[in-house]
C-alpha cells in the first residue's frame, strides 16, 4: 500500500516496537524491538510469540515520547485496538481510521532499533553456552500486559456480576515509568498490574507428620504428676516415696540386700503403699502413653502422602509399620503404634521410662511439696518391674 510522504502517523506506527529499552530505565537511549508474524512460537506459555500463534494482535508502543509522539500515538493505539478517540478531534478520528489499513504490514518483518550499542543501565545477564557467555537484557511486552489486563477485567466483572464462588484474580502495583509512565510508552501503565498469587502456605500437620516419620519423638514426663479425682491416695504415694528414699539409704549402708521388700510390715500398709504406688506410675505411663497417640494422630492425618519403604536400605530390615521409618527406635514405635508393643517392647520401653523417673521431683498437688524418686540403679530396676505391669 503506498505511504504518504513524512506521515506522521504512519512513522510513529512504524518505528513502533513490543519490546521497549526505556520500560527498563526511562533515562535509557531509546531503541526496541518488534516481532514479526513468522517469529510465531508454538508452545504451552504465556509470551508475545505464543500470542502471536494465536494470531492475537499484540499492541506496540513508542520508543520514546519525543515531541508530541504521546499524542501523535493515541492514533496508533486506537488503531492498533479500535478504542473510541470520539472526545478528540475531528482529524484524530479520521486519521485512525485511515491508518488501520497500515497495522497488519507492519508485522511482516521483524523491527530492532538502538540495538548497536547496549546501554550500560539495561540489566544483563550472562548465560554460559559452549564454554563462553550469553549477554541477554529481558525486556517485557507493554502490549501483552495490556492485553493480559484486559481478560483480568473481563474475569473479575463476570465473577462479580455472577456473584461467583471464585475471587477475583489478584494484582498487584509495581511503579514501573517513574513520576510521569506517558514518558516511557502509552502502555506501561499495563506494566503496572502484574497478576500476583498467594504464596504456598506451610502445612504444618504435613510438616510435623514427616518429621514423626523420619525421627519419632522424644517423649517427656512432667514434674506435675496432678490427682485430681482420687486425693485421699496421696498422702499414701508420699509415704511410698519416703519409703523408696529410705531403701536407698539402707542399701547404702548395706542393711538390705532384696529391693522387692519394702520393709513395710503391716499387711494393710502393704497394700494401700502398692496401689498409691501403681497408681502414681500409671499416671505417668498415662502422660507418656497420650503423647504417642498424638503422635499417631498426627500420622494418619496425611497417611497417604508418607513415604513407601520395603526395607531398611541400611540394614536390610523389613518396616514394622508403614506409618513410621524403620530406623526410628523400636521403644518410640511401639509408643506410636500400639499394635507393635509385644512382650520385648513392654521390657525395653519399661527399663526406660524407669530410667527417666529416677532422680526426678514430682509435685502431686501445688500446695503439697515435692516428692524425690531415688537415683539409684536398683531403684530403676524395681520401677521397670512395677511398670511392666500396667503398660499396655
């Protein structure tokens, strides 16, 4: 189609570019590029080429607005998208129409200008290819912003006006173009609404489930061993405690060899001694025991996203259960998992919850004071035997 001479109109149109140097810097040299219909790319993402596979026509913008360019391009741009320029002058209006013939020519032949010489304030980076470097500068389409902006709008009306269970789609305001966007292009403003998407959240029953995969837990006893429902059994567990304090001290002097005597000779005392003394031990198994099922809980929350084992890739040892790694501890596996406590698991898990009993202080009730466990091996070995017989 034959151009006429020093068109203003149809130079601003040509020496148009999608790719702008100043929407990096506004104190750039002006310069751009603009792509071609045969520089079309067929792929599975959002980008100026695969938009134009789509034949979507994609906005260009000046290179810098020297003189009346910004106005000279309200033309260009209601040309470009068929905007209603109505309000402006009479000779604006004819000369959009006159110039929507020149737009599809243009996008015959890719565009570059400025690109000579790169401006030292266009970021770089160095990409290694072949054992030497790359200089690539990213630049961004204003024209697909602008056309992105365009179906958001369209989106978040519907879902509006529908009243729909979806939210709007989120963006957010970057203050790209400075004080004054009209001096970088007429479409930067569309550069300053970038969609924006929540962050991933952390899961934290997924997170603490894993973790409970791979180590377990270590469990802990309280020092507040609390009787609220049976108090009349507490002054018996202060003399049970008295009673181991006083066995400590006679088998340190060599008084009494067998510690499954307690030396309490009264039949009556006997018994009330036993039960305040199982009584006090449950309880703590009790703590220990809600600890693991928590634990569990935790675990089959996300049960089906747990890692699969089939053996120990160490030891070559099958898993006892697939809710936990099999290199966490037997002891904490079986308090985890109830269906793993068998004969030697009540042994191993007794000797040591006995063992963190000893030569800890335990408070029955906040006014009463503190009650000792002797530290002492044959103390742990008679508390394991005890334990043994109310864990389950």
């Amino acid at each position: 189609m034959p151009e006429p001479e020093n068109d203003v109109f149809i130079n601003a149109l040509e020496e148009s570019v999608h790719f702008s140097f100043k929407t990096i810097n506004s104190n750039i040299e002006k310069g751009g590029l603009r792509l071609s219909t045969q520089q079309a790319l067929d792929l599975p993402y959002l980008s100026a080429r695969t938009l134009l596979n789509e034949n979507f026509l994609i906005p260009t913008d000046y290179q810098a607005n020297a003189g009346k360019t910004a106005s000279l391009f309200k033309v260009v741009k209601a040309a470009m998208l068929n905007d209603d320029i109505s309000s402006e002058e009479t000779e604006f209006q004819q000369q959009v129409e006159r110039l929507k013939p020149y737009i599809q020519p243009i996008f015959a032949t890719p565009y570059q200008a400025g690109t000579e010489d790169i401006d030292i304030r266009m970021r770089q980076l160095l990409i290694p290819q072949n054992g030497e470097y790359v200089s690539i500068s990213p630049l961004t389409a204003a024209g697909v912003n602008y056309l992105i902006n365009q179906e958001v709008d369209a989106i978040n009306i519907v879902r509006k006006e529908k009243d729909s269970e979806f939210n709007g789609i989120q963006t957010a305001v970057f203050g790209i173009g400075g004080a004054n966007p009209q001096n970088v292009g007429s479409l930067v403003r569309a550069m300053q609404r970038p969609i924006t998407l929540d962050s991933p959240k952390i899961d934290e029953n997924i997170r603490a489930a894993f973790k409970i995969f791979h180590t377990g837990f270590e469990y802990y006893i309280p020092n507040k061993i609390l009787f609220k429902n049976d108090e009349e059994i507490i002054p018996d567990i202060i003399l049970w405690s008295k009673m181991l304090e006083e066995k400590l001290i006679a088998t340190a002097q060599n008084t009494y060899q067998d510690w499954n005597d307690l030396g309490v000779f009264a039949p009556e005392t006997n018994a009330r001694v036993r039960r305040a003394e199982l009584s006090f031990l449950k309880n703590i198994f009790d703590f220990v025991n809600y600890q693991g099922h928590k634990q569990l809980q935790v675990l089959k929350t996300v049960q089906d996203r747990l890692p699969i084992y089939s053996k120990n890739e160490e030891n070559n040892q099958e898993p006892l259960t697939s809710l936990l790694h099999p290199q966490v501890r037997f002891v904490i596996q079986g308090l985890i998992v109830p269906e793993l406590r068998d004969d030697i698991w009540r042994i191993q898990f007794a000797d040591e919850l006995a063992d963190k009993i000893i030569g800890q202080s335990f408070y029955l009730r906040p006014e009463l004071p503190e009650i000792s466990i002797p530290l002492d091996q044959n103390a742990k070995g008679y508390l394991a035997r005890r334990l043994r017989e109310i864990i389950r």
